[in-house]
C-alpha cells in the first residue's frame, strides 16, 4: 500500500516555511495534498491529519496508535519529569482522573462568583480612554483564575510570587528570541549563567521550590473542608495505593496552571477581539447577556446559546493549539487507506479540519451562527483534542471563557484601537493574537434594558 501524499522539501526548508507563516502552510498543504499529508522530519515520518474520519482513528485506535508521554518531553523543561503530559498507561490514567476529578459540576458551580469578581478587580485597573493591550491583562486574569480557584493559594507573599514566576517562564517561552536561540546553536549547550537557557532553569527553580513549599505546608496542615485540586492531591494515592510525593504533585499541577494560564487567555483574547470587530455580533451577544439582568447568577451566563456559540466560534477560527499532541504508531495500522508503519508520528491537525469548506462553509469568517444551525461531531469540532490525552480542562476553560467574557461586556464599552486586522502568531504551543489586541475603554458600562427572556432569533 502507498504512503500519504506530501512535499519533497528537506526538513530545514519545511521547519522555515512553517516558521514563516504556519496558517498558510498548512492552508497550503492541505490544498495542495488533501485530508493526510505526509512529511519527513529528519528520518521520521509525521502524518498530518484533517479528516474527521483520520481523526476519528488517530483518537480511538489506541492498540496501534499510542499517545506517548515520551513525545511530549520538550515540555518536561517548564512542567517537571513527571507531569502529567509526560506519563503514560495506568500512571497516566489514574492521575488525570485524580485531576478531573477537580473540575466536575459542582466544583466549576462554587467557584463561578469567584471568576466574575477577579475578572472585575483586574479589569478596574485599567485607565478609562487610554489604550491598552487585552491579551496581557487577560493573562493576568486566567493566572489568577487559576493560582487561587484551580490551586487554592490564597492571597498572600507566596501567591504573588508564583504568580509573577508563572507570567516570566511563559512569556520566556513564548518570547521570539527564545525561539530563535532555541533553535539556534545555543540550546542544550552550556554556556553558564548567562545563556537564555540557564535564566530559565533558574526561574524554574524559583517556581518549584516555592511550589514545593506550598504542597509540603499543605500535607501538614492538612484540611479536608479546603475543595481545591492540590488539596486534594496532598491526601491522594498514586496508583499502587501510596501517598505521592511532594515533587509528583508539584509537577503535575504546573500542566494545568500553565494550560489555564495561556490557552485560555489566549481564547478570551481572540473572542475579544472578534467581538469587537464584529458589530452585528457584538449587538447580538449584548442583548443576550443584558436579557439576564443585574448580577446574573453564573450558571445562568454559562448555559446563553449566542455566547456559547461565540466562544466554540473563537475556537474553531483560530485554536487556541492548533495541534493535538502527537501519536506514535506502534504497530501498522491502516488510516484513511493509507497503511502507516511503526515509527510513524500522527498529528491530529485541529487548524485544518476547523478550516474545511465542506464542514464550515466560508471558513475564514466569524459566524457563530453555524453552531446554532448544526451540532458538529467531535472529530469535527475538537479544539480540545481527544482520546486518552484530551484537554482535562476543556469543560473548565468555556466556563471561564463565558464568565470572563461576560463580565467584561456588561460592564465595560470597549473598542479596537486599529482598524488593521489582528494576526495570529504561533508560538510555544499556541496560537495567539500577534499585537495582544490594542483596545480602549470608552466608559463603563449601565446596565440595558429590563430582563427578559432571549430567544436565538433576537437579532
Ligand atoms: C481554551 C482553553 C484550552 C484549550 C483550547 C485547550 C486545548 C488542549 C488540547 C488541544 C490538548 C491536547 C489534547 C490531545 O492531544 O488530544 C490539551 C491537553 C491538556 N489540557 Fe487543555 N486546553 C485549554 C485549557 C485548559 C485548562 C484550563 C486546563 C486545566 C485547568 C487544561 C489542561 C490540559 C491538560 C492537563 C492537558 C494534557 C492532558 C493529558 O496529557 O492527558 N487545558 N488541551
């Protein structure tokens, strides 16, 4: 049987075309190759897939198609070794159910109203008509979100200092010298303490220790009325029925303080932006959230159709990741007629499958009526992957997205500050807003009209 379709081009040419602009690379392959596209990196094969069916394999398969923890060792540099991306089998399975178990219904329903005030409280420092960019105080406001409601530290020394560590090793990460010179000769070659590397591994070492200090206070002050996740990782087993230790817990918090942190502020950032951009949808969602009322209680926001089909909308335009994380194939499997070899890396394409005109027609417009029109199946619509790996936080993270979202509007009139369209860069894992989204508050904002009930064909 014959491989995937795919370029010629050696991996230096590919990794500069990507480089240079990835949405248009992959827009590229995608006309150009199709639904599986294949090329070499190095001697390894990589498979691109952006067919729900491909999809639907690459996440299901999983006697052939492994989700190693082994591929996503690059990350172990900002979560530790034994973060939960890094793990695999039963290890891997028995502590992302101890995670989960941290975000279920009534969990994300107690911690709504704290949402709403820390998203008020970060919002009031900003200067009325004076321009600032959204996607750093987005930042400030999932950090938060996600220091004090997904790890439970209270407002204190050691929480402003984590904070500030988490906010450095991300924006090392995402920074563009970083990139380069991570790409460049220097990485991996010692070279003392003034090389990019060593003032990385030292605000690593700030971070983990102040998080080991957290968890080993915890353990002695042990607290079982306290409902927050390193609460109750402190007081849970590993998978052969023994206590972790403090260095397991600490990494296996970073993982999801850093997907909260950036992926969702990168999501609030672009929903902002589109919204604005936008004036039909911006009356639209307007006149939904004011349906509820002064102080809407926020599970009432959550469940809005119009904001939750603006927010699955954001998602498909640009992911937030526009990758899955990559699969292994361990033994040959046959995908979309196209048999793979052990060695061969699958990568779930989430951009080009949220691109595709037969699924989204006019893909590259905003239109978030096309989730009111028609339910699309997960391996259309996956802007949290899939499979044994997908996003834990996914529930979570359109909870938050809808509340910061809403509590932002109703209070605030805002505007784009240019008129240029804003252009995504990738860059670590993400896909986020090139110029962070300039924007302006005109004033506050007074509550519109009484409560009443919406309909979806309230235009
Ligand atoms: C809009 C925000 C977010 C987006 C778009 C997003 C997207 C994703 C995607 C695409 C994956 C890879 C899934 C796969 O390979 O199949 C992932 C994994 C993951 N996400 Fe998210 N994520 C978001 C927010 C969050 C939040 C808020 C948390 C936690 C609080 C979180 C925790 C994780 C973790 C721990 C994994 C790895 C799971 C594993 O290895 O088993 N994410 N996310």
């Amino acid at each position: 049987m014959k491989s995937p379709p795919g370029p010629n081009t050696p991996s230096w040419l590919l990794n500069l075309q990507f480089e240079a602009d990835p949405f248009s690379y992959m827009d590229r392959i995608s006309q150009r190759y199709g639904d599986i596209v294949s090329v070499m990196y190095d001697s390894t094969p990589l498979v691109y897939v952006s067919h729900p069916s491909g999809i639907k394999q690459i996440f299901n398969n999983t006697k052939e198609i492994a989700a190693r923890g082994a591929l996503n060792r690059s990350f172990a540099l900002l979560t530790g070794n034994q973060g939960i991306l890094q793990l695999d089998g039963l290890q891997h399975k028995h502590r992302r159910k101890l995670l989960m178990s941290a975000f279920h219904g009534t969990r994300m329903q107690a911690c709504g109203q704290r949402i709403c005030e820390l998203t008020e409280k970060i919002m009031s420092q900003q200067a009325i008509a004076k321009p600032f960019v959204a996607y750093p105080t987005i930042e400030d406001i999932t950090l938060s979100v996600g220091i004090e409601v997904v790890m439970g530290l209270r407002e204190g020394e050691r929480h402003n200092k984590i904070k500030h560590l988490f906010a450095s090793l991300f924006k090392h990460e995402l920074s563009p010298l970083f990139e380069l010179l991570k790409k460049l000769f220097f990485w991996g070659l010692n070279l003392g303490r003034s090389s990019p590397r060593s003032d990385l591994l030292q605000l690593r070492q700030e971070l983990f220790q102040l998080l080991s200090a957290e968890v080993e206070e915890r353990r002695h002050q042990a607290d079982h009325s306290r409902t927050d996740i390193l609460s109750e990782l402190v007081l849970a087993c590993d998978e052969t029925g023994e206590p972790m230790t403090n260095e397991e817990i600490r990494d296996l918090l970073i993982s999801p303080l850093g997907a909260a942190q950036g992926a969702s502020a990168t999501a609030i950032a672009w929903s902002l932006y589109w919204i604005h951009s936008l004036p039909t949808v911006h009356k639209r969602l307007l006149a939904e959230i004011d349906s509820l009322g002064n102080n809407p209680d926020p599970m009432s926001i959550v469940t809005l159709p119009y904001l939750s089909a603006v927010c699955n909308e954001a998602l498909r335009i640009y992911p937030t990741q526009l990758f899955a994380f990559p699969r292994l194939v361990e033994s040959p499997v046959e995908v979309m007629g196209y048999e793979l070899n052990p060695g061969t890396i699958l990568i779930a394409n989430i951009y080009s499958t949220h691109q595709r005109e037969d699924l989204y027609p006019s893909p590259h417009q905003f239109q978030p009526e096309r989730f009111l029109e028609k339910q699309f199946s997960p391996y259309e619509f996956l802007p949290f992957g899939g499979g044994t790996r997908s996003c834990l936080g996914g529930a979570f993270a359109l909870f938050e997205m809808k509340l910061v979202l809403a509590t932002i509007l109703s209070r605030y009139q805002l505007k784009l500050v240019s008129k240029q369209p804003e252009r995504p860069k990738f860059g670590g894992l993400l896909c986020y807003p090139a110029n962070g989204v300039k924007m302006l508050i005109l004033g506050q904002r007074q509550h519109q009209g009484h409560p009443h009930e919406f309909t979806a064909d309230l235009v």
